[in-house]
C-alpha cells in the first residue's frame, strides 16, 4: 500500500463495519484520519482502538461535526467544486464501496466483505491516477443514479448546504 504520510483524511461512519476497518489501515499508511460518527462514545472508543492498532496515537482523531456541515462535506462530489478543488491537488470522488458487507446495517447475507471495500476506497485516496470528479464501483469507474447527473438539482442542493452551513 502507498505511504500516506501528510494526507488528513476526513472519515465518515467510521465507528464500525468498513469505516473503522478502513481507519486502521489508514493510520498505519500514514494518513492523519478524522474520525466521525454519530455517537460520541462509539467515535472516542473507536479513535483509542484505532491508534492503538496502528501504533500512532497522533495519527487519530475525533472529527465533531452536525448534519448540515457534515451534508456540505458530502456535497464535495459535485463535479463543479472538484474541478474547483482540483488545482489545489484536493481529490473528490464518490463510491459505492461494496454490496451488502457484513455490518449491522446490512440484515441480508453478505455478498462483499470489508476487505473489499477497504481495498476499493484505499485505492481511490491512495492512487492519483483515478482523477477527480468521478463515481466509482467497487473498483471500476462507473455511472453514477441519472438524479446525480441534474445540475438545477446539484446547483439546489449545494445552495441550500451553503445557507444551512453559513458558507453561502
């Protein structure tokens, strides 16, 4: 795996399942990793266990964010604002991980494991050569739902995370 060392990654739902596991690789790649979930408990014991796995507590952190700013973060797979980032060398994509990993979210019978998405999202903060401003699949670049494709809608959504946030 790519040294990481510099990067701060921002890591939502990273209290259990794929999130937590991805964490701990993160932090032992060299990554600063902001933890964020919607537990404050389940963040705090997540944080100690991570930095203990990757042996660097420096690495970990807890990440205290609301709805509205964590939505304006989410909101960073807008085409428009990853060209916008891009000359600042900040990468913006969005993934579908994997399909139905082991986790308490999923009441059916696993078809993907954690590996898997660990593997699909480490590839995409680890490997410049996926660009920017694109939805993946797993692995593979991919067609994102045709509703992510309307601009009057994107242009609405990010409008109303700026007035919610007060970045507008």
């Amino acid at each position: 795996m790519t040294d990481l060392d510099g990067k701060v990654i921002l890591l939502t739902g990273a209290t259990d399942g794929l999130g937590r596991a991805l964490a701990a690789e993160l932090a032992r790649g060299g990554a600063t990793v902001l933890v964020h979930g919607r537990d404050p408990a389940r963040i705090a014991a997540t944080v100690a266990e991570v930095a203990e796995a990757a042996g660097s507590p420096d690495r970990v952190r807890s990440y205290q964010a609301d709805l509205a700013s964590l939505a304006r973060v989410r909101d960073l797979a807008d085409q428009v604002l990853a060209d916008e980032l891009q000359a600042a060398g900040v990468m913006v994509n969005a993934l579908h991980p994997a399909t139905f990993m082991p986790t308490k979210m999923v009441p059916v019978s696993p078809r993907s494991t954690i590996a898997e998405g660990v593997e699909a999202t480490w590839r995409l903060i680890a490997a410049p050569a996926v660009g920017t401003g694109r939805y993946y699949n797993g692995l593979r670049a991919a067609r994102a739902d045709d509703q992510a494709y309307d601009l009057e809608g994107r242009r609405r959504l990010r409008a109303l995370s700026d007035e919610l946030t007060g970045l507008g």
